[in-house]
C-alpha cells in the first residue's frame, strides 16, 4: 500500500503589533487560511529577535509605528541576527511614519501594506485574499537580496535600439530597496525620464517620492499632463493608473484596476507601448505575482525593449519570472547592470 505524501506544514506567522484590535483582526485573518498559523503575537517589538529565535516563524507580519522600537529599527535587528521575511502593515501614515515604512524596506522588510479590511469594506473579501497570498509568498522570499547590490559583477548588456524616449520599471515586493539601488547608480541628468509603478499600500505614494529623492535625482508624483524631462523620475499617483500620451506627457487614469491592481504596471508598460512603441523601454523589478508581464509582451511587441531583474538579485523572483516565462524579456540583468542599461539608454528625445 502505498502512502499519501505527508502535507506541507503551514506557514508559521509571527503577528508584532501594539493595538490590540489590530492584533485580533491580524490573527483572525491568518487563521482563516489552513495554509498558515499563528505561532505568537507580540505587542511591541522590543524582544522581536529573541522571539524569533524561540518561535521560529517563516513569515513576521509587524506594524511600523510602535513604542519603544519602530518597524525600521526592529527590521534591523532582526536581519543583522535572524533574517527573516517581513511584511509591514500600516493604517495611518503621516511623513514620518512612512519615512520609517520605507527605511525599513531599506533595511529588509519585503513589503508594506493595509491591514485586512473591516466587514463593511466592498473589497474586503479581495484585500483579505490579497493579503494572505502575500503572506504565504513572503516565506519563501530572500530578504537579504536586492538592498545593496552595488558591487555585483555587471553582466554583460545587449543593447538592442541606441535610446529610448522613456522608460516604464514597474516593481512590487523588495521594489523600494531595489528602486533606490538602481537611482544611485545613476549619474545627474543622465538617463531618460523614468516611470514608476510600486505596489504600496496606500498613503505611501509621496513618501515613496521623497524617499526615492534622497538619490540626488528629481523624483515626484507623476501629475496629468505633465511633460516629462530627460534624468526626472515620475511616481504614481495613489490609486491611479501612470502611462503616457503621443505627446510626451503624463496620463493619469481611474480605470479599474488590471489584474487587481491600481497602479498597475501593465497598465503603464501598455501605455507606453501604445505611446511610444519602438521608442520606450521597460523593466521589471523585484515582486510578487505577475503585474507588469503582459504589458511588457505588448511593449516588446510593439518594437520596445524588456529587461527583467535576476533571480539572485530578486527578493521575490514573481513579476521577473512571468515576464520571462510570456517571453517579454530582452535581457535578464542585475540591478547594477540594470542601471548601466538605463545609462545606455539616453539620447531620445521625450
């Protein structure tokens, strides 16, 4: 007689959090899915690490603004002893909140997102769902990957046109660490005006803005009818779509999101291709998923040139893989060669 294969074991959740409503909700939520399990609930993240150590969690879902030590401080303690996939939550954020969201990305957190919605949210059975495929994907990021990749040996770059007029990166979970990496990298002035789809939660679009400035580059959020310019990058407004007009200019739209996504980086990558064709450039970073991949099938068809990020510079190899997997991809590079390929790039005229 031969045996069933024994069962995967569930995700084990480790839930930081200092209101205890949120806990709750938190708990609940996981509980929900047979695929996970809650292995302890802290209040504040002061003991994180030695928890860790005694629970062994696969995944730790945390707040960003606690008492005693924040999201980015306790982010850190725990990479520099036990690195260990992290989701951030966050209902309210205000400029230093989300400055604190974001270093902790830095620092290694995978993603920040809403916590799960109240029953009375029309969305609220997607947002759920939503969050526990990230969580149950979070396991098995690579939370070390991505943040400093600046010394990675640059593959070689097979540049197919001589320029693009712009470019559309599109990124997810690990993006912000992976965005930053690129930006310094390149020179003042020197590349072509950037557009930037990030999966964010929600509140984060302007901090993302001026973190990503912190570059030295002009970084704002993208505004309808905006002419871009040459070494300018231009984020996504909050819940709206980015792409671009015949003309050069910022479209900003509300149509409803593609894939449950809005921003959507299809949505752009489509945009430009539409737009520009043959003169646009596309990349896809680091995420989970798959946004970003049909509309970098549509860019390449259209003559436009697709890079993808490699896996073992990827935190979450999702969205690089899909686009390779539709056969979008020109290049598959690292984030260091991927700013040499947007350097190459300059020339056209947006």
């Amino acid at each position: 007689m031969t045996l069933p294969p024994p069962s995967t074991p569930p995700t084990r959740v480790l839930i930081v959090h200092d209101s205890p409503t949120v806990r709750a909700s938190l708990r609940r939520t996981v509980a929900s899915d047979p695929r996970l399990r809650v292995v302890g609930e802290l209040d504040s993240a002061l003991h994180l690490v030695e928890a860790v150590g005694r629970l062994a969690p696969d995944v730790v879902v945390m707040d960003v603004v606690m008492p005693e030590v924040d999201g980015y401080q306790a982010t850190r303690a725990l990479m520099a002893s036990r690195p260990t996939p992290i989701v951030l939550v966050s209902q309210v954020v205000d400029p230093s909140d989300a400055s604190v969201a974001l270093e902790a990305i830095r620092a290694g957190a995978l993603a920040i997102v809403d916590p799960p919605p109240p029953p009375s949210d029309a969305a609220r059975s997607f947002r759920r769902d939503s969050f526990l495929s990230l969580v149950r994907s979070a396991a098995n990021a690579h939370p070390s990957r991505g943040a400093t990749s600046h010394d990675a040996p640059v593959s070689r770059v097979r540049t197919l046109r001589r320029s693009a007029r712009v470019i559309g990166i599109v990124a997810s979970a690990g993006g912000p660490a992976a965005l930053s990496s690129v930006l310094e990298q390149l020179p003042r002035r020197g590349f072509p005006p950037l557009l930037v789809v990030q999966h964010l939660a929600k509140g984060f679009s302007d901090g993302l803005a001026r973190w990503l400035a912190g570059s030295g580059h002009p970084v704002s959020v993208g505004g309808a009818g905006e002419r871009v310019e040459p070494g300018h990058v231009y984020v996504a407004p909050e819940d709206r779509h980015i792409g671009l007009t015949a003309d050069a200019r910022i479209a900003i739209s509300d149509e409803p999101p593609v894939g449950f996504f809005r921003p959507s980086g299809t949505w752009m990558l489509s945009s430009l291709a539409r737009a520009l064709g043959p003169d646009a450039g596309g990349v896809v970073l680091t995420g989970m998923g798959d946004d970003g991949a049909a509309g970098a099938r549509a860019l390449r068809d259209r003559g436009g040139e697709i890079v993808a990020q490699d896996e073992a510079s990827s935190v979450v190899f999702g969205m690089p893989r899909a686009t390779i997997a539709c056969g979008a991809a020109n290049e598959v590079l690292s984030l260091r060669a991927i700013a040499q390929w947007i350097v190459d790039k300059r020339g056209g005229e947006p």
